[in-house]
C-alpha cells in the first residue's frame, strides 16, 4: 500500500511546508483579485455562467462588487480559514476566457488528487461524498479548460486524475463509487481532447495512452466498464496509432494467464486485438 499523503500538504504550493502565514495569503489573495473582476464568476460562461448558478449567490456576488479591494481580501482570507484545502486555487491557473494559453504543472494537481483522496481521513467527522465532491471539482476544473478549448491544460489534469486513481483505488476502498464516477467522467473529457486535437498526433497518442489505461484496469479487475473504450480506440484511431494501441494489448494477454477468471479478461483483450487486425484488413 503506498503512503498517504496528508491533508495538510497541499495548504502551500511547496509540498511539505506549513500552511501559509495571514502575510502570504494577503499577497495570494491580492494578486487573485487582479486576474479580473467579482462579476468574472457570474458572466464567465467557462464558470457555468449566470444560468448555473442559485438566484441567492448571483446576488451574494453581486454585493461583493460594491466592496473595496482591502475588504474582499480578508472574506477571502477567512474563507481559506475555513476551508484551507482551498487554498491552493489562488496560486494555480483557472479555466478563463484570459488563461487560454495557461500551462499547467502535474505535479501540482497530482498533490490535489492526493490530498482529496485522503481527505475523509483526516476530517475529524467523515463527510459522505467528502471525497467524490473534491475530486469532481478537480475534474470540473479540467472539464472547463477543454471547453475553452485549452487541451493541453485539461488534458494534463485528466491524466494525473486517471493515473493516481488507478494508483490508489485498492488503497481507499470505500470510495469504490466515487472513483469510478471520476473515471467514467474522465472518459468523456478525454473524448473532447482526442476531437479538439485531431491534428495534433502527440496529444492524440497522449489521450489514446490514458484511455488505454481506464480500458486495462477495468479489465484486468474484472469489473464491467459502461464505455465502449475499445470500440472507441478501434473506429477512431489511424493506421500509424492502431499498431500501437496493439502492442499495448499484446502486453496485457502476456501478463494475463488464460485460466480462471483471469479468463474472461484474456478474452476481452483478444477481442479487441481482433478488431484492431480486422480494421486495418478491411
């Protein structure tokens, strides 16, 4: 089982240091509100815009734009201290009309992804769907830079959801539904990355790559997977990356023994090496 990593590692942008000092969350706090104005989480379509939101917050974020700057810095401060988890999104790009071109650091989301998943250890009353809501506002982040059509940056953020929760599904196990919520969900997002970068071959090898990986866990668990990943990889793959796709396949049958249960997943892969072959024939 791999270490966890704890909740309080995230309340800075360097893991392991203390939460941050009332100093540095002024600062974090000031340079946050320059990004742009109060109005920018009512009429930012990126955000779910106005129609998304409860009539209750329009007009709460409508009176916050009566305030000075000096009296939104300390909501936002006793909002952190509330939530301090949340601190970490005023120091990371968000999916805005002005952060189209935004560059996104892994390592950075993958101690989000971390902290979230332990999050329901350390609350000291466990929440229900503590840890499903955090990971999803994780993913929404990603959803909203694909519909920016900023790929690069969602497409980062799905890769790091995928990976680490492959990596720790086993190690939390009663958060069996949220994960797979979270990986069925990511299945879509990597969809729109694979449309919006057709021409873009390493993006497109990159979201075939993670794909592959949600198809294998599945598969090699023996769990039922409610998206068609293989037929998607079969029908929407060019000849360069079908030869790929079936190494990767190959890879599998040889670490999957043929006996068992271990059976039904053997099959399922010479099943969808079969189609790769039979697509390329045709």
């Amino acid at each position: 089982m791999q270490r966890r990593i704890p909740l309080s590692a995230v309340y800075s942008p360097q893991y392991g240091e203390e939460k941050w000092s009332d100093e540095c969350l002024v600062k974090r706090a000031s340079a946050f509100l320059l990004l742009g104005r109060v109005d920018l989480f009512i009429y930012e379509t990126s955000l779910g815009g106005k129609d998304n939101l409860l009539s209750s917050v329009i007009t709460i974020v409508h009176q916050q734009e009566q305030r000075e700057k000096p009296e939104l810095i300390t909501i936002i401060i006793q909002m952190l201290r509330q939530e301090p988890h949340l601190q970490w999104l005023l120091t990371t790009p968000l999916p805005t009309a002005s952060s189209r071109k935004a560059s996104i650091d892994s390592e950075f989301y993958r101690q989000q992804v971390l902290a979230a998943m332990s999050a329901g250890d350390y609350l000291r009353k466990r929440k229900r769907g503590e840890v499903q809501r955090r990971l999803i506002a994780i993913k929404s982040i990603a959803d909203e830079f694909a519909a920016q059509e900023n790929y690069a940056a969602a497409l980062t953020i799905y890769e790091v959801l995928v990976t680490e929760v492959i990596g720790h599904f086993n190690d939390y196990r009663d958060e069996y539904v949220a994960f797979s919520v979270i990986l069925m969900g990511c299945i879509d997002g990597l969809d729109s990355c694979f449309a919006g970068e057709e021409n873009n071959q390493e993006m497109r090898l990159r979201v075939i790559r993670v794909l592959f990986a949600i198809y294998r866990f599945y598969t090699d668990s023996g769990m039922d997977l409610d998206e068609d990943i293989a037929g998607l990889l079969v029908g929407n793959t060019s000849p360069q990356e079908r030869p790929v796709i079936a190494g990767w396949v190959l890879d599998a049958i040889s670490q999957t023994k043929a006996e068992g249960s271990a059976g039904y997943s053997r099959q399922r892969y010479e099943a969808f090496l079969a189609a790769l072959e039979q697509v390329d024939r045709s």
